[in-house]
C-alpha cells in the first residue's frame, strides 16, 4: 500500500480550472471534471478518484505523482511525506488551489500560464529557443461565477489548511475577496509569494480572521543572481519584507535549485537559516543535469556541509541530460535579452569544453 493523505483526503483546484486531489501533480493528468460544471460531492465520488485511491492501495504510483516518485527515489523528502507528518499532527485535510496567473515577476523558470508578465513578454517577444509552453493558457484566473464559488466554499468548509499558489497571490484583488468570505479561525492559510508586494491593509485584517498563516517565500539566490531569475523584483525588497512579516506570521523560504543559481545555493544558504531547497524538474531544460559537469562538480565541493543540497547535486549528476548545454546557453541567451543584467554563459563554455 502506497499511502498519500492527498490522494484519501485533498483537494486541489488546478490552473485548468480542474479538480484534482492534489497541486503538485502533473497537470496533463488531472481529472478534467470542471469546477464550474462538477459539484464537490460529484468529484468525491468519481471514478477518478476512486482509481486514484484503487492504484495507491495497490502500492502503485499513480500516472501524475511521477514528482513525489523522483525525490523519494533520491532521498529527498516529498510533498506525499510532508503531508504524512502533517496529518499525523492532526491539521488534515487541504484544498490546495492556484488563484489565477497575475504576477509581477518574469521567471526564469516559469511560464504564462502562472505569469501575466511572462505572457506579455511572449507576445511581443516570441522565444524561439522554448518549446516547453506556449501561449494557448496565459489568462488563468481563478473563476469565480456562482457554481465554482459555492463548489470552492463546499472544499474549504470542510479542510483545516487552505494552500494558495499564483501568479501572485498579493497582488490578485478577486482572490482577497474571496478569501474573506471564507476565512475562520478553524483554518490555517497558507500562501506561497514572491515577496515583493507587501499586503495591504485590508489583506493584513482578512488574514487575521485565520487561525495560523504561513506565508512560503520563493527566493532562489541572492543578490544578482535572484533577480536574474527572477526578473523585476527587487532582491532588497523581499528581503525587508520578509524579516517584518516574520515578526508577526510564520514564514519560510523555498528555493529552487537550477542550472542559473548552481554556483549561488552555498551563499543563498548562509545568508537564510531555514531554507528548503527543492530540484527543478520542469522545464527540464533549465534543471541541474543540464548544467555544465563542471559547474556541478564546484557546487558539490561548495556545499559539503549541507545534505539537502548535495543529495540534489548528486542525483542531477547521475541523471541522464534530456536537452544538451547548446540548448540552454541558447535559452539563456534569449533571456539575457530581457534581464537588465548578463548571465555569463561564455564562462559555462569555455570551462566546459576544457
């Protein structure tokens, strides 16, 4: 038996616009029962589900999980043994939902579909290197007509812990409203932000209506290197928000390791006590396997004292490239061309090809 408290008991609303028991799993695999069109009860008692649920208890993998599969297989922990722990803490269920893709940032890692910056970016300046998203989903927003309003409030009224994903949650005015109609001092919130927009008034007396809240900080390298990848945010200004927000919420940081921020993770670890570092396993092509061997090899000698990282490090190197480095120095380049600074991809070359 393969036990996932996400499969028995979440509920996820996808970017599709899908239920889902679960947001991390791959979205070509969820349940494509529409929120507006399916009631919760009718999602509960689906043969999706259920063959979900008949897989796991099989000790199967369902088709989907394949990212919780991969950190297990290497040693890392993931979001089926997070939520294990959680559960047995008593602070299950979760609805998990992604509020829409309005965002301020325009990730190195990211797509249109999360990102209405990197939509505009796309449309006016097509990336001939990337074939790993396209335009066809670049106006994701939460839908908020009646039946997904009642279908989404059905979920949380019955979950202890409500997940919130953007785009930018922050800066999403429609998801502030909703989050006020159903706020309670039985749930806990917890939002996962860049950082760079400090809440409003408003949003800071809707939070305190939740029992806990804890706010997930991405922050993927320091300095320089964070605001190549994630363009226009501002490095200092994620930082001061997060020592004061902290102060009040509990907050903590997730970066995710890839071939841009290789050579930074040693001092993006200092810098923050509690991060957690997780792989990047789409795009692929910006993962760390796609990195130079050298640049690998440096990273590990960097970061010998810090087993969460070399566990990755190891397991990038091990793994089989699916793109060559031609490919990402071409993606780099392309987005060189829309970052106010120049990630040094001849360095990569000419030390690779020593």
């Amino acid at each position: 038996m393969l036990y996932c408290p996400r499969i028995k008991n979440g509920i996820a609303f996808t970017p599709n616009r899908d239920y889902d028991v679960c947001g991390v799993r791959d979205l070509n695999s969820s349940s494509k029962l529409g929120i507006s069109s399916t009631s919760l009860n009718d999602f509960l008692n689906s043969d999706y589900r259920k063959n979900l649920i008949e897989t796991a208890d099989r000790g199967e993998w369902p088709k989907g999980c394949e990212g919780c599969f991969w950190l297990e297989h290497i040693g890392l922990p993931s979001s089926r043994q997070s939520e294990i722990e959680i559960e047995k803490a008593q602070s299950s269920p979760l609805v998990h939902f992604n509020s829409g893709s309005i965002c301020d940032s325009d990730c190195s890692m990211c797509g249109p579909r999360w990102s209405t910056t990197i939509a505009n970016r796309l449309k006016t300046h097509p990336d001939p290197t990337a074939t790993f998203y396209t335009l066809g989903d670049d106006s994701i927003e939460l839908p908020f007509d009646p039946a997904s309003i009642q279908n989404l409030k059905d979920a949380i009224g019955q979950a202890r812990r409500l997940k919130v994903l953007g785009g930018e949650p922050f800066l999403d005015k429609k998801l502030w409203n909703f989050l006020d109609q159903v706020a309670n001092n039985n749930l806990t919130l917890i939002i996962t932000t860049n950082g760079n927009t400090y809440p409003s008034q408003k949003q800071f007396k809707i939070l305190d209506k939740f029992e806990n809240v804890n706010l997930v900080f991405s922050i993927d390298g320091t300095g320089l290197t964070y605001e190549w990848i994630r363009q226009n945010l501002s490095y200092k200004t994620v930082v001061k928000n997060y020592l004061k927000l902290r102060e009040d919420y509990k907050c903590s940081i997730t970066a995710v390791a890839q071939a841009h921020n290789l050579l930074n993770l040693k001092e993006l670890a200092q810098a923050f006590k509690n991060v957690s570092f997780v792989p990047l396993t789409h795009p692929a092509l910006l993962s760390i396997r796609n990195a130079p061997d050298w640049a690998i090899e440096t990273a590990l000698e960097q970061t010998q004292d810090i087993l969460e990282l070399q566990t990755i490090l190891k397991a990038s190197r091990s793994a089989k490239p699916t793109h060559d480095l031609d490919a990402l120095v071409a993606h780099t380049e392309y987005l060189n061309g829309h970052r106010t600074h120049y990630f040094n991809t001849k360095e990569w070359m000419v030390q690779h090809r020593r």
